[in-house]
C-alpha cells in the first residue's frame, strides 16, 4: 500500500525539496500550515507529515515545536538535512533592475535570511510577509512586474518565474533540518539513502526550580559521555518561569544508557518523554 506524505506548501516550498530527496514513490499532499499538516497525520488523513524544524541561521521553528508538543504529540521517525539557497524571482514581464522592484513576498525566515541583500540592493521596496516560500513565488507568479519573490529554484519552475539573482542569503553554510513525522513508532529507512546519523531526542520536563537543577539533568548525560548536539528551552505556557527541554543525542536508543538517563532523572523528579529515535539523513540536492 502506497503510502501518502504531506509537507508544507504549496509546491516550491523547500519542504517539498526535502520530501522530493528522500520520498519517491509515495503520493504527496500539500498543506498550507504546519498545523494542518500535522493535523492531517494525526486524523489519519496522511501518514506522513515532513515539517521544518531549525534553521541554521535563525534557528528552531517553535510553531513545529510547540505544537508537536502541546497539540499533536507524534513520534519522530527520521530526519532530512536539506542545504537552503535563497533566490530572488520575478515573473517574465519584470525588467533586469532591482530598482523596479517595490515589493518582495517570503515566508518570514526566508527574509531574515537575506537581510544584507534586502538593506543594500532594495531598501526602498515593501516587505512581506506569506506562509512559505512556494506560496510567495505562487503570489509573484500572478503579480505586477514590480513584485518579487525569495524562494528556491523549483519555485521558480514550478510557477514560471525568473531567477533576478542568485544565492541572495546572507550566510553559505545556510541548511534546514526537517522532522519526519509518522504515528508509526518504527524508524523511517530509505532504500535510496544510508542516513548519515542517528538520533534521539528527549522532552524532559523539571519538578520546580531550583539551583542546579539543569546542571544535574546535564550530569546525567555527561558522566555516560553521551553527546548533546542540541538543548533548548520552551515555555511550558503554565506560567513565566515554567519550562520543558528538548534535547538531542546524537546515538540511537539502546537498552543500557538511556533507560540508565531516564530513571536517574526521574529520582530527581523530573519527567521524562522519548519523542523519538530516528536517522538522520543529510542531502545534497
């Protein structure tokens, strides 16, 4: 049986690069949200759901976050690391100058992305804000000539724009890590792809506050030389000063280690989720 994978879209959006470069033959389902589209997993609607989840320049996407944790808690059964080139688009009737340009449409981090490019060549044109990537290039596509879009180069096939100029983000080293969502509790392995690494990642909420209270959840990790790739704090929204961890470890779950993590843990009284343990696979597309 075939199975349905769902992204955030419309197409062109770099989710759907990240779902192009792991999934083949599985039918794929645009959602216009990220809530939507886990939503869509949870009602089973779809069996997979592909959302972003960090950006190396501006970081954690804490809607994917704090809804996977508030709302829809589904497991993380794999991991797409997909290298990010932004790209100015216009539609065919545009002109060859920046200065002709009075608008520019992106999904938020794509336009913080490119922030240096934005001050220096469009200073004067309006900013604003859409849903995705795709859906600004979707906008463009059917705007005046003085509207562009940032977005990546399958937009720009996909709704027959024109690249203005190339790699306009600010930073080379520019990558998104993508979650893999599913009900399935399994680890998701391609057939086309050795994952590069493994993971695991932990929800790990703390009994009050009080001093050393992180530095023990750390010695927990630490004194079985676990490697940390990732902690970062989230309000638990029951009030200021209440928060829960995420935290990724870089190995997959074992028998001996972190069960060995999670019962030292709760001796101190916090609470301990596994959100999954999972492949990591990093592409070059």
């Amino acid at each position: 049986m075939t199975k349905k994978v769902g992204y955030l879209g419309p197409k062109g959006t770099f989710t759907k690069i990240a779902v192009d470069s792991l999934f083949n033959e599985e039918e794929k389902a645009d959602f216009a949200t990220i809530p939507e589209c886990m939503d869509a997993v949870e009602n089973g609607e779809i069996d997979i759901a592909v959302v972003p989840l960090e950006n190396a320049i501006e970081g954690t996407v804490h809607l994917t976050i704090d809804y996977m944790i508030h709302q829809v808690r589904l497991p993380i059964i794999a991991e797409i690391v997909v290298p990010i080139k932004q790209h100015l688009l216009v539609n065919e009737r545009a002109s060859q100058s920046f200065s002709d340009i009075a608008h520019v449409y992106s999904h938020s981090h794509a336009i913080a992305q490119c922030h240096q490019f934005l001050h220096k060549h469009l200073q004067e044109a309006s900013v604003h804000y859409t849903t995705s990537t795709g859906k600004a290039a979707e906008m463009v596509a059917v705007s005046d000539p003085t509207a562009a879009a940032i977005g990546n180069k399958l937009a720009a096939e996909e709704y027959g724009l024109k690249v203005l100029a190339e790699d306009i983000h600010d930073y080379p080293n520019n990558h998104t890590r993508f979650a893999v969502l599913s009900k399935q509790e399994e680890p998701l392995i391609s057939n086309g792809h050795a994952p590069d690494t493994q993971k695991t990642t932990l929800l790990i909420t703390l009994p009050s506050d009080y001093a050393g209270a992180l530095h023990q959840v750390l010695s927990a990790f630490a004194w079985r030389k676990m490697n940390l790739s990732k902690i970062e704090s989230r309000p638990m929204k029951t009030g200021l000063g209440n928060y829960y961890f995420i935290i990724d470890v870089n190995q997959a779950y074992d028998q001996v280690l972190f069960p060995g993590v999670k019962a030292e843990l709760e001796a101190l009284g916090c609470k301990v989720t596994f959100l999954g343990t999972y492949p990591v696979y990093q592409m070059d597309v």
